[in-house]
C-alpha cells in the first residue's frame, strides 16, 4: 500500500469516526449539517479508495469512477451554507427559493458528471491518479469557491452580534477553513508548480483538518486554553523522539558493537522486557529534563492554586485575603473588573461590595443572578446560560451588568456572598474555569470560616 493509500485510509477512518461522535451528540441543533458535510466528504472518500484499489488499471471503469467522484462533492458547498446559517439560528428563515438556490448549480451539473466536460481522461503514473478537467470541472470551482466566500462573509458580518461560544465556534471555522486552503494550495498547487508532485494527495485530503476542527467546535461550549495544547503536543512528540532515538541507539549497540544478533525470538523476547521494565524510568526522566527546558503555561494554574489555598489558610485579615486573592486570580485569568459582596448580617438578602470596598448594594429580589446562585448553588457563567438560552432574564441581566462570570459563596447551605468577574467579553478557557471553581471551593470554606471567627473575637471583646 502506497503512502498516498495510507493517507486517504486515515482521513477515511477519522471521517467515519467523526460520523459517529456527530450522531451521539446533544447537540441536535447544528448536527446535521455538519454531519451531512462529512457524510459527503467520506462518500466522496470511499469512491477515491476504491479507484485506488479495485479500478486502478481498469481504464474506462477508472474514468467513470473519477467523474462519480464529483458526484457527492456538488453539495458540500449548499451544507455549507446550511451550517453557516445554522450557527446563528436563521436558516429556518431563510425562503424556500433562497435555498433551492444554493442547491441549483449542482443539481444543474448532475446530468453532465459522466461526460467529457466533467473529466477528459485519466492517467495513472506510480500508484497516483492525475485527470484532465473539463469546462464542467471549472464551472463548479467558480460555483463551489463563490459559495464558500459568501459563506465566510455571512459568518464575519454575524460574528459581533453573537454570543461568546458562538463567537469562539466561528473563530474555530475560520482557523479550519484556512488551514485547510493553505495545505491545498501548498501542496496542490504551488509544489507542482515548481516541479514536486509526489504529495499532491496530501492537498486533495486535507479537508480532514476541516472536519476535525470544525466538529470539535460545534460539539464543544468549553475550549481548552490553545497555549497549554500545544504545549503538550510539543512535549508529547518530544518526549516520544527521545525515548524512541535513545532505544534506537541502545539497540544499534547491541546489534552492532556486542554483536547480539536479534534474528531469534529468544533476543526478541529480552529486549522487549527490558524496554518494558527502562521505559518508565526513562520516561519520567525525559519528561523532567524536556520541561526543565520548556516554559509550561499550565505550571501558572498549578502555582496559582497552591497560592491561593495558602493565602485563604493562613489570613485572619479580610481585606488583606482579598487583595492578595485578586491578584493571584489575575495570573491565570486576564479579567477587567471584580468585585466581592458579602450579605449583611442583620439582613442575609442584601449584599454589600466588600471589595474593592464600595456602597454599591444588591438584593436578592431584585437580581436573578443571586437568586439562581441562591437556588441551584452553582456558578453563573454568561457564556454558557445565553448558549444554552437556559434562562433568558438571567443571561440578558448578567451581559447588561457585565459580568461574565458570578461564583457564590456558600457556607453551612447559606449564600455569604459573591464573586462577579467581568472578564471583556473574552470567553473562559476550560482551564480557567477548573480553576475558578478550585478557588470557589477554597473561598467558601475561608469566608465562612473567617467570619465565623471574627463573630467569636466580637463575642470575646463583649
């Protein structure tokens, strides 16, 4: 099997694969335009597997093959159009006409797919598929490019007005769309320009860059912190080179220089148990030396934690705990604002700002932010309630106020107080979000613990 075989089996495998998570997500919404995207791109996958392996060298059979190939890949263009719309909930307002519309050139290029003006003929040249394109073929990349762009616009000029995963979700798409369009250029059309055509397959199969990408994006309302990700591939292919380059070297000199011959099952056997019983050791040593040279992004969160739980320890001072607070909130999340409210004694349903301390004063009654951190005893995050359109009041009230973001705190089953983040409309990463609530966690066991002993040295002083 060729490298170029092995590539379209791959993008095929995680077409197939992605299928499948698409179907068993929740999110029924945007699943089928997405899904039927991908159908077309896997249907239009197996046909190229097939020319690959069964019609290679049956000459016509090849060339009517190929031109079916076009076949599915007529209306990944109009899905297209379907998701765009989708992502902001309007295709269902679009007119019926608007839509046959998209649909209209492709059904107009069915019945001429088996002619001359779709493929003129194929060669085959070392195991690679090389066609002559008709005027058809021409057509539809005006067709397929012009649609596509109108796509891109539709999803710029919506961008602002959507909500921060939204937001987040077309940021994605636009980074898939233009990976994708670099690899295909790169590899389909400027390295044969210049003379190299061994990898025009990796341009034709990059569309899996786009399926992955964009799939992940739609499926997801929480997204990991890019830095840290590509941290750990970094560190994970480094790590991988080195333990393999070491284990290469070892064998090399035992090969070469000892001269133990590993023909036998016997040698076979030993040097697999001695990888099994070094590699861990090794491993771990590697590890050490690769981030000893590396700066981890996700050592930030790590020490910020560590921070604040000694912080929230060992301070007998409010104002003191929350200063030093903020501030170590402030490495990990880049936030504009935040504000701390603690309920009054005398009266447990209004709430007065105790940091930065102010006069400002909220009421349970009148916010249905402190009432669904009352009820359900969970943080409020902005992003999430209007994505999810959840509870329409609460999300309107929290992008009126500001405030991306409300962790309660609780002591004994009782609301104490809040904290509000207004983090500039900038969505929170899966990482700041697990680290938000560790340090809720962390402040609802020190605020009620502090009060409670400021209550006895009140009582003592009487």
């Amino acid at each position: 099997m060729s490298l170029a075989t092995l590539t379209l089996v791959f993008v095929f495998a995680v077409n197939i694969i992605l299928l499948f998570l698409i179907l068993l997500s929740k999110n029924k919404q945007r699943r089928w335009p997405i899904f039927t995207m991908v159908l077309l791109l896997a249907f239009w996958q197996s046909i190229e597997l097939l020319d690959v392996t069964i019609f290679i060298d049956k000459g016509i059979l090849l060339l009517q093959a190929e031109r079916f190939g076009l076949l599915p890949i007529l209306f990944l263009a109009p899905a297209w159009m379907w998701l765009v719309f989708s992502l902001f909930d309007k295709w269902a307002e679009i007119k019926i006409y608007k839509k046959f519309l998209y649909y209209l050139p492709g059904i107009a290029m069915i019945p001429f797919v088996f002619t001359d003006y779709n493929l003129k003929d194929v060669v085959v040249n070392n195991g690679l598929i090389s066609y002559t394109p008709g005027a058809l073929y021409y057509f539809f990349s005006i067709y397929f490019v012009g649609l596509v762009g109108y796509g891109l616009y539709v999803l710029i000029r919506h961008r602002n007005e959507s909500d921060l995963v939204v937001k987040k979700q077309i940021d994605y798409i636009f980074t898939a769309t233009a990976l994708t369009v670099i690899a295909s250029v790169l590899f389909s059309v400027i390295l044969p320009l210049v003379g190299v055509s061994d990898f025009y397959y990796i341009g034709v199969n990059s569309s899996v860059l786009f399926t992955l990408i964009v799939t992940y994006a739609l499926f997801r309302h929480r997204f990991f912190n890019v830095k840290i990700f590509f941290y750990r591939i970094v560190i994970n292919l480094l790590r991988l080179f080195i333990v393999g380059f070491v284990f290469h070297i070892f064998y090399m000199i035992l090969s070469q220089v000892v001269g133990i011959s590993f023909s036998d099952s016997k040698s076979i056997i030993f040097f697999l148990i001695f990888l099994g019983v070094t590699a861990p050791f090794l491993f771990d040593l590697v590890n050490k030396l690769v981030t000893s040279f590396l700066i981890n992004p996700s050592d930030d969160v790590k020490n910020a934690e560590n921070s604040i739980a000694d912080i929230l320890r060992s301070s007998q001072d409010m104002n003191l705990l929350y200063s030093k607070l903020v501030k170590e909130i402030s490495k990990v999340v880049d936030y504009q604002e935040i504000f701390i409210y603690l309920s009054k004694k005398d009266s447990p349903n209004s709430f007065y700002q105790v940091f930065p301390v102010g006069e400002r004063l909220i009421n349970v009654k009148d916010s249905h932010m402190l009432e669904f951190l009352q009820r359900y005893h969970k943080a409020a995050n902005q992003a999430e309630i209007g994505y999810f359109k959840t509870d329409k009041k609460l999300a309107k009230e929290m992008k009126d106020k500001q405030i991306d973001i409300a962790l309660p705190i609780f002591y004994n089953q009782q609301l104490l107080g809040v904290m509000i983040i207004d983090n500039g409309d900038q969505l929170l990463s899966t990482q700041q979000l697990h680290f938000l609530h560790k340090v809720n966690k962390y402040l609802d066991i020190a605020v009620g613990s502090l009060l409670l002993h400021q209550q006895a040295m009140s009582d003592k002083c009487r």
